[in-house]
C-alpha cells in the first residue's frame, strides 16, 4: 500500500491550509511585534487577530488569552498556588484533579504532590462528581479553604466527554475556581467558557489543524490574576508569559481557530458517521470499545481485542500503512498501562492491547474500510500464529 492512512488526530491533527498560509506570510515579516515601528506593529497585528480568532472560539474575550509554547505550558501557568482573583488575594493550597488527567495536570503544576488530591471516575470514563461533590463538602465542614479544581473537557484516550458544566457550578458553591484542560475538544465540539463557567481553559493549536509548539490559556475574567508567571522576563503577554512572541505560529494558530470556528459543525457530523462505521466494523470481531455508553468526542475510539497486544497491533498496522496510537501519543516510545483505563477499572490484560483510533474531517469511507480490512487481516494472522504454537 502506497498511501498512508492517518488515524492519530488526537496526537496532531494535520495542520490546516489556512494555518499553513498564515504562517508562511508571518515567516516572511521581519519585525519584532514589541518594536513601535512599522515593521513591529504589523508583527504585533498579526498576534492580536489570532488573539481575536482563538477567543471567538471559546466564547473569551481577547484580552484574557495569553500565548504559550502548548497545551502543557498552559496547564503549568494555570496549576499555581498564585492565582489571584480581584476579591480574594488568598493563595490556594489545594488543586483536586481528575484521575484521567493528562500528565500535565496530573503533575499537578506548581503545587507541591502533598497538595494534590484525585477524583476519580466512573467505568465509562466519566469524572464522578458526586464524589467531587463530597469532597467539596469535606473540606467546607474541616474549615479549609477551596481548592483549585482541575477537569479536562474530553478525555484523550477514550474521547469520553466531561461534566464540566455540574463540576463548575459545585466548585463555585464551594468557592474554588475552576481549571479545564480544553485541548482534545475546543475545535472539535463547541466549548464556550462562559457557557460552561469554566474559570480557566488550555487551549492547543497542534490539535485542531494549527502549528505544534503553540497554545493559550484563557481566562474568563480579567479579574484572575495568574501572580507568578512559568517564563519571567519581558512584559509580554501583559507580564504573564515572557519572551519573544512566536509570531508565525501564533499567526497559524489564530488562522485554524478561524477555519474551525467555521468548519466545527459539519465537521463534526461527518466524524461521527466514520466513526460509528469503524465501530460497527470493529465489533462485528471480538472488540471491546472503552466509554462507548458515555457521551464522547465525535472522532476518537480507544478499543481492545482480548488476546491482542497493542504494540504487535501498531506495529503491523504501521506497516500496513496506518498511523494509530496505543492510548496516550504523548506518551508513547514507553509502553505504560494507560492510567486512563486503570481508573476506569479496566483490567492491565485487557488494557494492553487498548489501541486508539481519532480520525479527522478528512478521513474518508474508504480508509476506514481499508483500516478495517486490515485489522480483520492481523486477527486472522495473529489466530493462525497462536494456532500453529498450540499444534
Ligand atoms: N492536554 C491534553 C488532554 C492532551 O491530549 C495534550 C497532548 O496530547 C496536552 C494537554 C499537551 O498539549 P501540548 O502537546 O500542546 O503540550
């Protein structure tokens, strides 16, 4: 097979002709966006219309997104003690977080791991919030302060949507804030952060058709303060994240926020259909698709077939020209038990050979005949070998 067959959106999603575009005309500029001149401002224009773009996807206001390197740096910048609000100058001296968290949340920022408390989920790979609630509830009675909470909007392993809305009006009747790592679904569904009161949301581009390396945390309120910031330097970002701009990837940043602003709708009807495809496809084998009873992004399946090792699968698929995932891509070249799966109570046989599926607008009909095609080939062969050790 010539043509490869990218089924790893989650990871990165191909990046978006209008990125491309964007990118390639801010390459082209010469000026420092910090700088008065001409040649500075018209740097600096190009940042605050992607400035512009991002907020209109999250429903923020401009002036509450602040650039950074990713997705992870945001998570750091969020996840501090020194976060102020206009009313209430108290450091925090507790971030609850999700047990399904990525591996930026779940370091826990810059709280110390003494602070650091999880929640955990259902067996579909939903954030309890019941027993978020009761936690809440806990430290009220105990006289403690409220906590900084921290919840991703989807899950990058199972896709598996959060309760964002529920865990935000609990954590504000307690008095804490509420932080959403936002990364796998602002593009991909709709995600207001005044809708859904999240108090801080990460943003980044790499997963939604934008550059790697670029991202934002967006505030809902001017009124937070993020006191000490990860990068000290220069004021920019208005003093909350230091260092030269990354102008051209800010720029196509800003141009895929646009694009799937526009596109995010029908997009995501178009998923859902090849997902529901792969998945009919899948189970008419032995598979077992993980939060599939859960409400889940319209592009992602993680699934297992009993007997299957995910790195034997991945590597026979790669060879076959498909680029899949075995859990989380962040982390692989370590083959880990996925922690995602672990909290969902699922066992580490079955959670061995979890492989991840996220496709995109532009996966088709037939490269998810041809992926099904494929795997039905490497059951078959791997049945056979297992047969031929038994004989
Ligand atoms: N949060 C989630 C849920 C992710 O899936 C990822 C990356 O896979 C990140 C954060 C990190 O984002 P970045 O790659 O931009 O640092």
């Amino acid at each position: 097979m010539s043509e490869r067959v990218y089924l790893d959106w989650n990871a990165t999603a191909p990046l978006r002709p209008e990125a491309r575009v964007a990118m390639m005309a801010a390459l082209d500029d010469v000026g420092n966006p910090s700088s008065v001149h001409h040649e500075g401002r018209a740097a600096r224009h190009r940042i605050e219309q992607a400035r512009e773009r991002v907020a209109a996807l999250v429903g923020a206001e401009p002036r509450n997104v602040v650039f950074t390197s990713g997705g992870t740096e945001a998570n750091m910048m969020a996840l501090t003690p020194a976060l102020e609000r206009a009313q209430d100058k108290t450091r925090f001296d507790r971030l609850i977080v999700s047990a399904i968290e990525h591996a930026s949340v779940r370091g826990g920022g810059r709280f110390a791991a003494h602070q650091v408390e999880v929640v955990p989920v259902t067996p579909e790979g939903v954030v309890d919030v019941a027993a978020l609630g009761c936690r809440l509830d806990e430290l009220k009675r105990q006289g403690l302060r409220p906590p900084l909470v921290s919840i991703m909007a989807a899950n990058n392993e199972t896709g598996v949507v959060q309760p964002i809305r529920a865990a935000a009006a609990m954590v504000h009747a307690a008095g804490g804030l509420l932080h959403v790592d936002a990364v796998q679904a602002v593009g991909r569904i709709p995600f207001h952060i005044n809708d859904l009161e999240a108090d801080l949301i990460t943003v980044s581009a790499h997963k939604l058709g934008g550059p790697h390396g670029v991202g934002a945390l967006v505030k809902r309120s001017a009124a937070l303060h993020l006191a000490e910031p990860v990068v000290k330097g220069g004021g920019q970002e208005r003093g909350a994240r230091a260092g030269t701009e990354n102008v051209a990837g800010i720029a196509g940043f800003g141009a895929a926020a646009a694009s799937a602003t526009v596109s995010m709708t029908a997009d995501g009807g178009r998923m859902r259909v090849m997902r529901d495809r792969l998945e009919s496809g899948l189970t008419e084998g032995p598979a077992v698709i993980f939060g599939r009873g859960a409400e889940r992004l319209p592009n992602t399946c993680l699934f297992a077939a009993p007997g299957v090792r995910a790195e034997t699968a991945l590597i026979n698929l790669d060879l076959d020209g498909f680029a899949v995932s075995a859990g989380a891509a962040c982390s692989s070249g370590k083959v880990a038990p996925s922690h995602v799966l672990a909290a969902m109570g699922v066992s580490n046989e079955l959670s061995a050979g979890a492989i991840r599926l996220s496709i995109g607008p532009g996966t088709t009909e037939n490269e998810i005949d041809l992926f099904l095609k494929a795997w039905m080939k490497l059951l078959t062969g791997l049945s056979k070998d297992r047969r031929g050790l038994a004989a």
